[in-house]
C-alpha cells in the first residue's frame, strides 16, 4: 500500500499596520514613558522610535512586549485587536 504524502503550503503572518498605534496604547495602558518603556524591554530608545514608524520589533522584543503586556489586565489585548477598534 502506497502512503500518500501530504503538501504543506507555508503561511506567513502579516504584521499589522496599526502595531504602532497599539504600542501606544500598551504604553498608555501601563502608565509608561517612552523611555520607560525601552529600558523594560532591554531596548535601545531608538529602537522604539523605530518601532513606533512602522518597523517590526524582533522575535526577542516582541516576546519581551508580551510578557510586559501581562502586566494589566488588558494588556495582551490591546496588542493582538485592531487599533481602530
């Protein structure tokens, strides 16, 4: 008998557009400066402004803003729904 091989096509997710306007939520939610903000991350001020124009943070950042968002309540939320919502 003749075991079928299955296809697996790869899927890659999009990052959202809005991310920069649900980071200033998270930062508003935590009652954080921008500075603030970095130093919890472990990153660079500069990097965050990147972040904030529309480039994507790294695997190890967006862990790091995750488990940040923990924090409150809300927090894992106001990452993961649409900013316009």
């Amino acid at each position: 008998m003749v075991r079928e091989r299955k296809a697996y096509r790869r899927v890659w997710a999009r990052f959202p557009r809005d991310f920069p306007k649900r980071l200033d939520r998270l930062r508003d939610e935590l009652g954080l400066s921008w500075l603030r903000l970095a130093r919890c991350l472990g990153a660079r001020p500069a990097t965050v402004y990147q972040w904030r124009r529309g480039q994507k943070p790294g695997p190890a950042y967006l862990m790091a803003l995750f488990e940040l968002a923990t924090n409150t309540e809300s927090g894992v939320d106001l990452l993961l729904r649409p900013a316009s919502e």
